[in-house]
C-alpha cells in the first residue's frame, strides 16, 4: 500500500475508519446482498478517486478503512457510499424494497475517525476481527 496519494498540485495521505449500520440493524447484509454491496461498496469509491485499503461487511453494518483526497469532505465521500449503494441496493432486490419501503437502507449517522492517531495496521487488525456473533461466511472486503 502506499504511504500517499498524489495529485497535479496535492501530495496526501488521509484515511478515515468509517462504519455505518443498517436502518434498524436489521441483518440483511447476507447471501446474494451481502456481496452486492461488497461489489457496490468497491466500485463506488474509485469515482471519487477514494482507495479502500481494509473493509468488513457484518449482517447489519460495515467498517471501512478508506483514503479520502483532501478537496472530498468525509461527509461527502459517506453520502456518495451510502446514497449510491442504497439505491442500487433496493433497486435490484425486492426483498429489500419490502423491508425498507421508505427507500432508507442505511441509518442516517454514521462513525468516523481518522487513522492518524492509530496505525493503519491497527485498524486492518481491527477490521479483520470484526466477528458477528453468529458465523457469518467470512465475509470481508478487500
């Protein structure tokens, strides 16, 4: 992985560890749906510019360890993630559409902190032993 990322005029290095949950925790983040939003949650990011160097998607939330470029607010970088996936989400599972018939997959919030304080290896460690309390396939983005 490298240290930074460089533009025409920026050299930067800004990881955030983010995790946002279901709309109610409801564990629907499994199956068909779970790797959807794996897919859905690698190819958004690379219009943006944003890297994700570690992720995990739980049942009912995901965590994710991703490089932001510094003209992106974090808010901005959450909105396009959450927004797009969740469209696309309930676009191409009715399951989904039934569940969630106010077009909300994901809560509103969601958790941010910077990875400066801590080592990205600290938080791949951390990542990676996000375990749900029930066996939940292994399933991790990377």
């Amino acid at each position: 992985m490298r240290l930074e990322e460089s533009g025409s005029h920026t050299v930067w290095d800004c990881k955030y560890h983010i995790v946002w949950v279901t709309k109610y925790r409801y564990p629907v983040l499994v199956g068909d749906v779970g790797l959807r939003a794996r897919e859905l949650l690698r190819e958004i990011p690379r219009s943006h510019e944003m890297s994700i160097p570690a992720g995990a998607i739980n049942r009912d939330h995901v965590h994710m360890l991703f490089s932001i470029p510094p003209h992106l607010s974090v808010s901005r970088a959450v909105q396009y993630l959450k927004g797009k996936s969740s469209h696309k989400l309930l676009s191409e599972y009715q399951s989904l559409r039934k569940r969630y018939w106010g077009q909300h997959l994901w809560s509103r919030g969601y958790w941010a902190a910077t990875s400066g304080n801590v080592t990205d290896e600290i938080w791949k460690k951390y990542i990676e032993d996000q375990k749900p309390e029930e066996p939940d396939d292994n399933f991790k983005v990377v």
